[in-house]
C-alpha cells in the first residue's frame, strides 16, 4: 500500500502532458527522499491518440501505476474514476497540462495528517502562466477570515486538491455536461459540497500550483455558455457547516 496516489485527467493535451508528467516524476522523487512512495493514476478520458501515446509510454510510469481509459466526456466523472484506481491512503488531483511544486504532496500530506479528515489541503500559491499572467494566495479557512460568502461569487481553490481518500468517496463529483445541463464548473460544485459536509479549505505552506491558462479552455467555454454551478447541499443546507466540524 503507497501511502499517496496522485490522479491526473488527460484528454487532449498532447506534449503538453510530457511536461506535466515530468513535473510528476519531481514530486515523486522528493517524496522518495523522505521515504513516502507515490503511486501515479493516470486517467484518459476519450484521449486523442498523441495524448494516449504520450501518457501511456512516459518513462516516468512504475509499475504501480496505472493508465485508466475511460469515455465520460466528463471531467467530474473522470474525477471519480481515478479515485476508484487509487491504492494510496491520501489522494491528490492535478490536471493534465499543469504543475506544482516538487514539495506540494509532501506538505499537503503533513497538513492532512496533521488535521485529519476536518479539511481537503491546496497549494499555498496560484501561478497562472499561458494567456494570463498572475500570482495569487489561495484563501485559507484555518487561518484568517475568509466568509463563505464569498464562494457564490467565484472559486478561490483550484483544481489542485489534497485529502485522505475516503473524502473523495463520501464526497464525489458531480457530472456537469454544460452544453445538455447549463451546469459547469465542478471543481467549484465540489469545493462547495465540502463546506456543505463540514470541512475546511487549507493550504500546504510553502507549496505552489502552476495553472495554464489558453485562450480556449473548458473554463472559457463554461463562461461563453453562461452556466452555473449545480444546486448542492451547500446552498439548501446553508453555510455554517465548516463551523460545526
């Protein structure tokens, strides 16, 4: 049994995905040095054939690792396959063209087994590099006083999330199919569902998320359909779960 499994959703990234996987490998490696083993879950879902090639063949794989092909034309559902390939007792998420810093599951793991299963743990920055430029500190619900509030104007997290696998099972992700349901964005649905269910969002000190940003993105094609985030318990339940943990 490793003790992390990192998932990473590929669908038409290309050599994009080369790149990322090698930002892979050096987490890994720094997770090795202080003896922690790391099991990679890569997920392809209707992948085009540079992207299944590239994954597939990357030396980087070791034979823990696993190569899932799936075809849910769903990020959120692809999500949720990984999760169910994971052997690692705490799990990571991180997209398929992006990057963190090599620290990233070493600190987001010392900050989840510090706190228990009370907060899902994100990069401490957020580097958007490609077709925006900028640097951001991600809210941290343990220390300051960021109001939930704010969390029906945008998402402040990220895709890049950290916590002990049995989180993911008891709060999975939604499907979103924007273009048949007008509902997008799940990484936002789920970071709410996680307040809902009475955790906090931290960060790991010290630890960055590289985001690429491109000029077209399911991001840009969520904001051209104008859609919005599916109904969950933190809007029927209201907000004052994370306090009651």
């Amino acid at each position: 049994m490793c003790e992390i499994s990192l998932v990473m959703n590929f669908h038409a990234e290309g050599v994009l995905a080369q790149w990322s996987l090698w930002g892979f490998q050096r987490m890994r490696r720094y997770a090795a040095f202080r003896g922690l083993s790391v099991q990679l879950v890569a997920v392809l879902d209707r992948a085009d054939l540079a992207t299944r090639r590239i994954v597939s063949g990357h030396p980087s794989l070791e034979q823990a690792d696993v190569v899932v092909e799936v075809s849910n034309a769903d990020l959120g559902l692809s999500r949720n396959d990984g999760v169910a390939h994971a052997r690692g007792d705490y799990l990571g998420f991180l997209d398929g063209d992006d990057y963190c810093s090599g620290n990233w599951l070493v600190e987001a793991l010392e900050m989840a087994r510090c706190c228990g299963d009370r907060v899902v743990v994100h990069p401490e920055y957020i580097v958007s590099h490609g077709a925006i430029r900028a640097v951001g500190c991600v809210a941290d619900q343990l220390h300051g006083n960021y109001s939930a509030a704010n969390c029906f104007k945008s998402h402040p997290w990220g895709s890049a999330v950290f916590a002990r696998k049995s989180v993911f099972e008891e709060v999975p992700y939604q499907e979103t199919r924007v273009r048949e349901t007008g509902f997008g964005y799940e990484d936002w649905h789920w970071g709410l569902e996680i307040m809902a269910s009475g955790r906090l969002h931290t960060v790991a000190p010290g630890t960055a998320f590289f985001y690429r940003r491109k000029q077209e993105s399911m991001l840009i094609e969520m904001d051209a359909c104008k859609a919005v985030v599916r109904p969950g318990r933190f809007f029927t339940d209201g907000m004052a779960g994370p306090t009651q943990r």
